[in-house]
C-alpha cells in the first residue's frame, strides 16, 4: 500500500486533527518533523513529473512576441477587418501577427495551429462565421492559460460555452481596431506589472 501524502497547514501544532471524519477516508496524524521531510519528497516528486512533462511537449521560445489570430478565412468583409484592424492593432503594441493560412507549415495544419497557440503571446480570436475550429482553437488556448480578446461582429452568435465571455462586439472595423487597440494594450500592461 502506498504511503499516504501529508496534508501541510501551517498554523498546526505539530499534530493534525481532523474535526469530522468522512466515512471512507483515512486520516492519519504526522509529526512536524514528518510533514516537513514528505514536503521535501513531493516537491523532488512534483519536480521530476515537471521536468518529464516539459520535456515531452518540448515549449519553443518565440524569436519575437507574437499573437495568434484566430477567425475565419476566405470572407471578404473578415479579411478586410483583419488588414485594416486586426494586424495594424497588434501591431501598434509592438507584437507580431501571425495567422496560420499567411505562415509556412511543417506537418499537419492542426499540429501547427497547436505550436503557434504554446508560443503565442496573445490569442485575438474573432468568431464571426461560427466556424468549429475556431472554437476548437479558442478552447485549446483557454486551456493552456493565454491572454486571450473574443470579438465578434454585431448579430452574430455567440455559442453557450463562450456566451460568459467577454466579447468586443463590433459593428465597423473602425470600432473594432480602436477596441482592440485599447484591450491589447491593457492585456499587456497587466502582464508584465
């Protein structure tokens, strides 16, 4: 049977009660000693599964910050928001755009969608068009943590999972670059206070 991880509070006297106990769980009591050399141990434990982990998945480092834009291609009306909001908007913040029908791809799209999203600094990811793969993307960033701006354009909609989101609803490019402008530089700032 494996030995039972401690449970650390710091304000205990050396001895850990449990007030009720819950049927099926078994409690133990540790000396301070005892706590103190099992935190020694998880934490060599936790460090060697992270180092494992990290190198599985080996992380590239971005030549440069860049954000990922997310939205659907081959629209006319999206495009041009795109060229003349989008890019220029991450731009004035001083990031890179990359989108991943503008880049060169090594291996599958998909393969390569998930590598720009890791290096990524930011995610814009417009769901106008309710393509599933955006959403796809979206959620695949979510779950890696990234700084992310939903926008949308006014009358479209937006999908339950995502519906407690913020978005940027836009009805011109006009509005959704001068938007974008402000929440970048935002996200940005609080980063790296």
């Amino acid at each position: 049977m494996p030995r039972p991880l401690p449970v650390y509070i710091p304000e205990s006297p050396g001895l850990i009660f449990v007030p009720k106990p819950v049927e099926g769980i078994h409690y133990y009591r540790f000396s301070r000693k005892k706590l103190d050399d099992d935190k020694v141990l998880i934490r060599d434990r936790l460090s060697k599964f992270a180092d494992k982990v990290f190198a599985a998945h080996k992380y590239e480092q971005p030549k440069e910050a860049f954000a990922f834009v997310v939205m659907k291609f081959d629209d006319q009306e999206l495009e041009d928001a795109y060229e003349l909001a989008i890019e220029p908007a991450i731009n004035a913040a001083g990031l890179k755009t990359v989108r991943v029908d503008k880049v060169s791809i090594e291996g599958t799209i998909t393969d390569e969608i998930v590598r720009l999203i890791k290096m990524c600094s930011l995610v814009v990811a417009d769901l106008t068009g309710e393509r599933p793969n955006c959403y796809y993307e979206v959620g695949f960033a979510h779950a890696l943590g990234r700084p992310m701006i939903l926008s949308i354009k006014k009358g479209e909609k937006i999908h339950f999972d995502l519906v407690t989101r913020q978005f940027l609803i836009w009805n011109n490019i006009r509005e959704l670059k001068n938007e974008l402008e402000l929440r970048i530089k935002r996200i940005l700032r609080k980063d790296f206070l």
